[in-house]
C-alpha cells in the first residue's frame, strides 16, 4: 500500500467523509492542491455499465469549454498528400507508411492519434500497441473523420475523450488547479453532460454509481451525484 506524504495527509483532513455539492468540491479541490507545479484537476466517474458487453461499452468525446491546460501532442494518419495540412493544423506527425514503421519500432511519445477512414486498413498492422496504449483513434470518439483538420484543431481547442477502463471508470483531466472556479465548474458539467448523452440502453439501474474529483496527488472528493446532474440536464 502506498505511503503518503505530509502534504497529502494534511489536504486529506481537509475532506469529509461525505458528498459534496458541485460548488462545494470545486472550492475544497482548490486547498487540497498538494504540488508546487500547476496540478491538474481530475474527475473520475463510475457507471453502472458491464464494459465487457460491446453495447455497454460507453465511448464518447466532450468539447470542454476552457480546455484542459494541457498541451497534446497529436499524430495524424492520412495520405501522404495530406500530411502536410495536418501539420499545419497541429499533429506532432502525420503521414501513415513511416509512422507506422516509427510505431512499430516502438515509439508512442504521443497523446492522441487521429485517421481518415481510408488510412485505417493500414492501422491493422500497429493495432495491437494502440490499442495497448489506449491509442487507436475511433470513430465514436471523433478521431476517425474525413475531416482530419477539424479534428485536430478540436483535440487542441480542448475535446477529451472519454473511455471506460475495464472497472467500468472513467478517467479525465477537466482543467487545471489554476483555472478559475467557473472554468472548472463549465468543463466539469460538459463532461458530465456528454456521459449522460451516451447512457447504454442495455444499462439496468443506477447509471452514475459515483463521482469524485482530485487534484494531481491530491486526496479525493466526493461528489453529490444529483448536484452534478441537476447542472447537466438544464
């Protein structure tokens, strides 16, 4: 089990064993910041789904409003004739021939990748270690599209995507420790709103089974689950 440090069990007096309103957690994330560095603020979400059942397995993607003040580094998978537009529109790399043999070789330094339909065939070779990475774009995500250079503009402008671990858990940054309250409230209800978009129609009982927030090796926060939703369903 790990040990925690001073700081950290300082911050955790500071949370109550208890559900916190929406407001109530972004103002306690704030004090319960432990890094010196601008920490990111996490939400981590557990749905009342069975991943393992392809029509449970939530997939999606949020727009958040003030992003997450985390810069991406983005590959591209297009035509050769293309790359040079993905570039300009912001991937770290684009292409499909070399940057398949460069993934093959091992090389992953990135945190998102992007596809037109027709270069995905080509994806069969690397499948494997996107997959592994979490890495192989999809179209349910938006990484997938004829319109590479508006795909990638969004991935900078602060889109997310949000995938299930196989808990059935999602994990997302919605912001930094720095932002202001409003921003971090925004970026929370928009992520929350875009997972109750997507409820599986397969799904029995309680969907949103529980919420909490942290900072970057901070303790978590509890979130009043209805308090959240109340926000996303105006």
């Amino acid at each position: 089990m790990m040990k925690h440090g001073k700081k950290y069990r300082e911050a955790a007096k500071l949370v109550e064993q208890k559900a916190y309103t929406l407001d109530e957690a972004i103002e306690l994330l704030k004090k319960t910041a432990t890094t010196k560095f601008d920490g990111s603020c996490e939400i981590h979400i557990k749905l009342g789904v069975d991943p393992k059942q392809a029509d449970q397995n939530v997939r999606t993607a949020a727009a958040l409003p003030h992003g997450t003040g985390k810069k991406l580094t983005i590959v591209a998978f297009v035509s050769d004739e293309n790359a040079k537009a993905a570039k300009e529109a912001g991937a770290k790399e684009a292409g499909t021939n070399d940057l398949i043999k460069k993934i093959e070789k091992g090389w992953t330094d990135f945190d998102v990748a992007v596809a037109t339909p027709d270069q995905m065939k080509e994806l069969g070779k690397i499948a494997k270690i996107l997959g592994q990475k979490r890495l192989m774009p999809s179209p349910k995500a938006g990484t997938v599209t004829p319109d590479f250079k508006k795909a990638i503009e969004e991935l900078n402008k602060g889109k997310v995507e949000l995938r299930l671990d196989p808990n059935a858990i999602l994990h997302n940054i919605f912001g930094k420790v720095s932002f202001d309250n409003a921003k971090l409230r925004e970026n929370l209800v928009t992520l929350v709103k875009a997972v109750l978009a997507v409820k599986p129609s397969g799904s029995k009982g309680t969907y949103l089974r529980s919420m909490t927030v942290a900072t970057t090796m901070g303790p978590g926060i509890h979130l009043d689950i209805s308090s959240v939703t109340a926000e996303a369903r105006k």
